[in-house]
C-alpha cells in the first residue's frame, strides 16, 4: 500500500483504541516507517518488501525483547504489524527469514517491476485500492472529529 494509506490506518487504529500521547504516536509513525527499507530499495533496485527488515517475524524478534524493557515498543511493534498486514493486498510479504517466497494476494500483479510512477498510476487506478485509501482516510478524519482534534 502507499504512504497514505498506512499513515491514515495508524490514524485510524489508534484513534480507535483511544490512544493518546507517546502510545499514540508510536503506532501512527511505526504504521510509516515501516517503510524505511524503501531507501535501500532504490539502492539496490530490490523490492523493499523481499528485505528481512520487511518480514514480520524478524521485526517481531527485534522488538519483543525491546518492549520488554521498554513498554512503548509494543506500540511500535502494532504499528508495523498493522503495515505488514496492508502489504499483504497489492503485492505480498516475505513471510519466512529463511525463503524469498512472497505470500500475499497480489491484487496488483507485476508492480514490483514498474517504475514509481508507473506503479502510482495502477495503485490509484484500480478502485480497490483507491477505495481503500478513500475509507481509511474518512475513517480517520471521522474519528479525529469525534475526538474533537479536527
């Protein structure tokens, strides 16, 4: 999925949950910079998502003995969590530290080859996901409403 759409799913989420503060804010940036192995992406011209720092398990065993001793990393980890299961849908996840198999839906086939922009144009073309990022973004400007922080 697009930046937009994880941001607005952190927002989401955790307004849902009546988070507020550090709690908060860890989950909505976490839902984000998940994506931060996109930077290796253009480095190596490998999608992001075939990295271990994109694999679940991994990034669970980094951080369950870090929120063990510092509980907001369980926030953290919710936040990746919520963004791996929104990668899921257009392309896929490496599942397993020891295959490059990717499991996922695969509602975009063949993006993971198509220029940035490329990939823009099918992402925001195709209803599904356009649709998805509408009722993310509704959701959460809802809620914040609701809250009263609009």
């Amino acid at each position: 999925m697009f930046a937009s759409a994880h941001l607005t799913s952190g927002l989401l989420v955790g307004l849902a949950l009546g988070l507020h503060g550090a709690p908060f804010a860890a989950l909505v940036l976490a839902s984000v910079l998940t994506d931060w192995d996109f930077s290796l992406q253009l480095l190596t011209g490998r999608n992001h998502r075939t990295f271990l720092s994109h694999c679940p398990p991994v990034v669970a065993a980094a951080l369950v003995p870090v929120a063990l001793v510092w509980p907001l990393a369980w926030w953290v980890l919710a936040g990746c969590m919520l963004h791996f299961s929104l990668d899921v849908w257009e392309y896929g996840l490496r599942l397993n530290p020891f295959s490059t198999r990717i499991y996922g839906l695969r509602l975009l086939p063949g993006v993971e080859r198509e220029p940035f922009l490329g990939y823009l144009r099918r992402y925001f073309g195709d209803w599904r996901f356009a649709g998805a990022e509408a009722l993310l973004a509704l959701g959460a400007a809802g809620l914040l409403l609701a809250r009263g922080i609009a």
